[in-house]
C-alpha cells in the first residue's frame, strides 16, 4: 500500500513541515550562537563565524543532488530516514568540533543528511499532488513551516543561557529522531515499487538532461536561486547587523521571532490567493514589491537617516523580505516541478541542488563583505530581486512559447 492513507490533510501537512523545517531549524537556532561561537573557535577574525550557518547550506545543496534519484530508486521513506541517522551523526560531530575547521565539516555532514528531509519531503508531495493544489499544499506547508524559524532563535538562546552552545546540536538530533520515527510510523510508502526507476549511472543522466533540457525548469530555478540568496544573506548577516550596527543583540530572539511569525502569514495569504491569481503572477508581484522596497532602503541609509527610523525600517523592511521567500519559493518550486512528474525525485534534487550551491556561492562573499553597516546587505537583495524579476518576464514568455 501506498500515499498517506493513515493520515489526514492536517497530520500530512504537519509531518511534511517538520521534516522541511529541519533546514530552519538548523540554520536560525545557530544565530544566537554565532558571537560566542566566533570569540571561541576563530578570535582573530569573528566574521568567520557565519561560515557555520553557510557550510550547512552548502551540504544540503550537494546533498540534494543525491537524496532525489535514491528515493526514486530505493523509496521516499528509506531515504529520509538514512538521511537522519547522518545528519545525527554530523550534529554529533560538530558538538565535539574543537576548532572552526572541523565545525565547517561536521556542518556539511549535517546538510547532507538534513538533504533528505528537505528534497523527498518535496517529491512526497508532488507524488500526491500536483500543479495548483500542489502550490496551495506547499503554502501550508510553509506556513507551519515559518513557525520554526520564528521560535529557533529564542529556543537557541534558552539553550545557549542554560547549557552553552554546543548543545544546540544535541536539539538538532532530538528533532531528527522525533520527525525520523513519526515518518516510519504515519507514513505509508508514497512511491510503489513498480513506479521506481533503476538506480544506474546512465538513467541518472537521462534524467538530468531531461531536467534541464526544459525552459521554463531552467528559468525557474535561477528564479528560485536569486530568491534563496535574497534569504540567505540576510540570515547570514542578521545578527551581525543587530548587534554591531544597533547594538541590540539582547533583542535579536524576540525581534527574529516577532519578523518570522509575521512573515508566516503571508504563507496563509499566498495559500489562500495562488488558487486564483496563479503562480507566476504570486512570484512576479512579490518580486516587483521588494524591487521598489529594497530600493527605498538603499536610498534612504545611503542619504542617513535619524538613528530613531532606522531600526524601525530595516525592521520592516528584513521581515518584507522574510515575507517575500514566503510568496516565492513555494510557488516557483511548484512551477518548476510541473513537468517533472514522472521523475519528480531528481527533478526535485536537480532544481534544488543548483538553486541551492548556486544561492551559497552568492550568500558567501556578500556575507563577508559586512563592512559594519546593513548597506551592502540592502544592495545585494536589491540586485538579487531586480534579475530575478527580468527571469520572470521570459518565463512567462517560455510558457507561452510552450502552451
């Protein structure tokens, strides 16, 4: 038997969430972390910290690469539940990680393994569903989804105060084992045994070609690479930002926790929308929005402004742009997964590996180029927003081509 049988709607939805909140949670309950993680592994240069968040990033995009085809060959359920037992171990690693160097590759295992969860949640998904409903899915998904993020970084700093920061990874492996033994519980096996593709090196290939060989999968994923980058630089840098240029680091929990709930509920809005605007037009409208609003930002801390309206703004403005992945992502991994139906694995793990690597590549220098203020910050998202917005236009006009 296969799909979801002993679920309903609300345990399916919930289920697939934590699976793909494990990347939330592993990138944002870091960032309280970050200062005392720095002073302790790498004095001499404290902005090296953030590596801890990218080296994740970096591992959950060469592992997606992978987790896609083996759970098209081997079953969705195995997959994500090989994929825990690594991301525990790598938690496991990087607890014990007595310089930076090490802490960077107990990350990448991590990101690694959390792949699994993150990818074959999206092709459990599309094995049940497909095209708009698949979309309105995805927006509860990523509103419950948005709930992580906004509790990881006050549970992280509780964690912090009460046994230090290295136990944020024993945390990590709770959550895997707990989301691990729900999933082999709940979850019928959603992919049958004949719908399985052979694990071989030349019908990879095919696959990948496949993949790729489509317009609109191509411009969806730079679209979504732009988009990723737009959230993980700003993650990357939201506490140096808070700390260094406000000096409110003792509020970043809170305020984080108060931009992620609000951003939450443009999932709902987008649920609630998507069915009747479509995605395309959901994707292109967020992006025209925070074209003109990161704009508005560039100007107006280039010119000064009150120390009084600046916080206040960038506040509106971090959580806009929290909001923005909310409109955006779901809907563009939908558009980019619906011809890949027959091989919704890898064409999930393809469409992610690169829009993930490709994202980090982006997010590393910018994140190194923190100069003490937000502004290069404001700059890049503006760049990241402006591209992505022209991709959607030839898009639209791929689509057409296509129909």
């Amino acid at each position: 038997m296969t799909g979801q049988s002993r679920l309903g709607r609300v345990e399916f939805v919930a289920m697939m969430a934590m699976l793909v909140a494990t990347v939330a949670f592993s990138i944002d309950a870091m960032l309280p972390a970050l200062p005392q993680i720095g002073a302790e592994l790498t004095p001499e240069a404290l902005n090296r910290a953030q590596l801890v968040v990218t080296s994740f990033i970096l591992g959950l995009g060469i592992g997606t690469l992978f987790t896609g085809p083996l759970s098209d060959s081997y079953g969705r359920k195995r997959v994500i539940l090989i994929g825990s037992g690594v991301y525990i171990f790598g938690a496991a690693l990087a607890w014990a990680a007595p310089t930076l160097e090490l802490m960077i590759a107990a990350r990448i295992v991590q990101g690694l393994g959390a792949a699994a969860a993150r990818i074959v949640a999206l092709a459990i998904v599309r094995d049940l569903y497909s095209g708009r409903e698949m979309a309105r899915l995805m927006s509860f998904v990523m509103m419950v989804f948005t709930l992580v993020p906004a509790i990881s970084p006050p549970a992280g700093n509780v964690v912090i105060g009460i046994a230090g920061w290295r136990m944020i990874f024993a945390c990590f492996a709770v959550f895997a084992l707990i989301s691990g033994l729900w999933l082999a519980l709940r979850l019928d096996e959603p992919l049958a045994p004949q719908a399985r593709r052979p694990f071989r090196r030349a019908a990879l290939v095919l696959a990948m070609k496949e993949v790729v060989s489509h317009r609109t999968v191509r411009l969806a994923i730079a679209v979504q690479m732009l988009c990723m980058a737009t959230l993980f630089c700003s993650i990357s840098m939201i506490q140096q930002v808070f700390e260094i240029y406000f000096n409110r680091a003792a509020q970043f929990p809170q305020w984080f926790f108060l931009m992620a709930l609000i951003a939450g509920s443009f999932s709902l809005l987008n649920a609630r929308v998507v069915m009747r605007l479509g995605m395309r037009r959901m994707v292109s409208g967020a992006l025209a929005l925070q074209i003109g609003l990161s704009g508005l930002m560039v100007l107006s801390f280039a010119v000064g402004l009150p120390p009084a309206i600046e916080f206040p703004l960038y506040i509106a403005w971090q959580t806009s742009v929290f909001a923005n992945a909310a409109l955006t992502l779901g809907n563009i991994n939908a558009l980019a997964m619906e011809p890949l139906g027959h091989i919704a694995g890898m064409g999930a793990s393809v469409i992610a590996a690169i829009a993930t690597v490709g994202s980090i590549l982006l997010t590393v220098p910018v994140g190194l180029m923190f100069d003490g203020t937000p502004l290069p910050l404001f700059l890049a998202v503006l760049a990241a927003v402006t591209v992505a917005r022209v991709l959607m236009g030839k898009l639209k006009r791929a689509e057409e081509f296509t129909a």
